[in-house]
C-alpha cells in the first residue's frame, strides 16, 4: 500500500490556501492508496479549518486529526511514528510538506512498486526552490498552475538560508525518518536508496513567507533548535529586499511539474 502523510498548517500567517488545492491536485494523481493528512493551527481558527476541510473533501480526503495549538517539530515526529507503526513492513510511506511537490518521472505508486522490485526501500529528493517572475513573493492564485506561476528556479534554501536540501521523500519500514525528513534517524545501514535523486519543487517564496518565517525563527529560537539561524537569514534577506534578487535565481524557464493527467 503507498500511503501519503503530510501536516498542513492553516493559519493566514502561515499558508495562503490556495497552495493546499494545487498540493493536493498534484498528490491525487500520483496513485496513493491512503493519504493521513493534519491540519494544524496554532490559534484554534475553526473557520480556517473548515476551509481548508472543504478543500480537502474535493479530492476525497478527509482530515486524520485537526491540531489544535503550537506547532513543534518533535510533537509533528511522535504523529509520524504513529503512522509508520500502523504500516505493514511492505507499505510504502511518502512524506511532503505543502510547499514540497516531489517531481516523480512516472506517478509516485507505479515508481514505488518498481523499487519494490529491485529491493529498494527509500527514495530520496532534492530541493530546488522555485521563483516567480521577477523574484517577486507572489500571491498564490487557484487557477493557474503552481509551476507556470513559479517559473524560475533558485538554491535559495541553500545558498542564503545554509539549509540542508537532501529530503527523504518515501521509505519503508524498518526506516525512520528524522526532524524535518533530511535523513534517516534509524536502522540507517539497512537502506537502499534509489540512485537518482528526485527534484523537489519548494513553492515557499510566496507572498506570506516573511510573516511564516517571522514565526519560525521566533519558535524555533525559544525552543533552541538548530535550524532557526537558517530562518533568520532568510526572514533578513527578504526583509531587506522584499523579493528574490536577480542574482540569486536562473531567468531560465525551469522543468515543468509532470502532473500525469489534465489540471
């Protein structure tokens, strides 16, 4: 069985909604079985909750759990081991933030069925961050693909944030992931990964990430997590220019999504 987890933070401040209907238009063709999905906010806004719930039920999906208060990254660990401890040892897991659509080269169950076959147990991704037009921190519309309106390509992540861009995007038992799904936390020596890494389009460069990663740095620097700096390099850089610079992404027309199916 493919099965799909991914928490969702609803909060304005966090997550223009719009993404959650491109993410999962994307998801819904990838032959997935089984999707556990949470949505998380920290403010108890049942009336972004019910939004994002009416999205969701577009595609079929309901919500596993609605959580309700601060988000923390090791609370979002103990909600993925849960999961994986429900999975049987052949069961594959796919893990995705919203802003992250794992470009696979044919539908991700046909993929996973094929390691399945050559007795591969972990697929892994890499960031690439996408850009739109001008370096601008643009509004995410509903209608318009996501990649036509984040053409170009950036390793903003990386060259500005000092961030690790190596993902884990599906494993199986007995792998574990570790925070924020870069590595592997468990039983290391005992995956086999597929050679070629997979794109990982990151839509993070809209027109809340400032106010996102405002709110990152401010937790994770209360919590001493490692990470925060990575936030707040990234919180200054847009602060001071207010958009991506030209000499930080390629004009270039970057790979276009392959979404298996009509938009």
């Amino acid at each position: 069985m493919i099965n799909f987890f991914c928490t969702i933070g609803i909060d304005a401040n966090i997550t223009n909604l719009n993404l959650i209907h491109h993410f999962l238009n994307f998801y819904s063709r990838q032959e997935i079985d089984e999707f556990h999905i949470i949505l998380q906010t920290h403010h108890a806004d049942m009336e972004r909750v019910d939004e994002a719930q009416k999205i969701l039920m577009e595609y079929g999906i309901g919500p596993r759990s609605i959580w309700s208060g601060e988000y923390t990254s090791s609370l979002l660990q103990k909600y993925v081991h849960r999961v994986m401890d429900s999975l049987g040892r052949d069961d594959w897991m796919i893990l995705a933030d919203l802003d992250e659509f794992h470009n696979f080269p044919i539908p991700a169950g046909r993929l996973l069925k094929q390691c399945d076959e050559q007795g591969i147990n972990c697929v892994t991704g890499r960031l690439l961050d996408r850009v739109a037009k001008g370096g601008k921190l643009k509004f995410i519309e509903k209608e318009a693909q996501i990649d036509s309106q984040f053409p170009h390509t950036s390793c903003l992540t990386n060259h500005i944030g000092g961030g690790n861009t190596t993902k884990i995007i599906a494993l199986k038992s007995p792998l574990v992931p570790g925070l924020g799904h870069h590595s592997l936390s468990k039983k290391r020596r005992k995956a086999k990964n597929l050679k070629t890494p997979i794109d990982v389009f990151h839509f993070k460069w809209d027109s809340v990430v400032i106010e996102r990663l405002a709110k990152r740095y401010e937790d994770y620097s209360r919590k001493n997590i490692r990470w925060s700096k990575e936030s707040l390099r990234l919180y200054e850089y847009l602060s001071e220019n207010k958009r991506i610079l030209a000499a930080d992404y390629s004009t270039d027309e970057g790979k276009p999504l392959i979404y298996h199916g009509k938009i």
